[in-house]
C-alpha cells in the first residue's frame, strides 16, 4: 500500500480525512495513519476505501495484495 497515493486520491476527491474516516466508519487517526505509511488498512478496507477516494484498488496497492 502507497501511502502517497492514498494521500493523493484523497486530495483529488476533495474530501477531508474525516469524511473518509465518517464514509468508513473508522476513525480520523486511521486514515491519517495509513496517509503517513504508520498502519495499513486490511484488504476489505481499502477496497471500500477505494470506493470513496474514486480509485481502483491496484491505484493504491503494491505487491502486497497482488
């Protein structure tokens, strides 16, 4: 997971931390964290995340979920 591109779709979607954090039902510490590469959300998270910040899930992914 790229941090940097979390950060940046978010950002293109105009939307806050917190509304991605209210649209997830997470917290705004999650969100930030995941943004600054300290967590990463587990896969059903950032599918839905991808949904929200209007990307595909291999825009924000490594090799990890591949």
């Amino acid at each position: 997971m790229t941090s940097e591109k979390i950060l940046y779709y978010r950002l293109k979607s105009r939307l806050t931390q917190q509304q991605v954090a209210d649209r997830l039902g997470v917290t705004k510490m999650a969100v930030s964290q995941w943004e600054t590469g300290v967590r990463t959300p587990n896969l059903i998270t950032a599918q839905r995340l991808c949904k929200v910040i209007h990307c595909e899930l291999e825009d924000i992914t490594d090799d990890r979920y591949k």
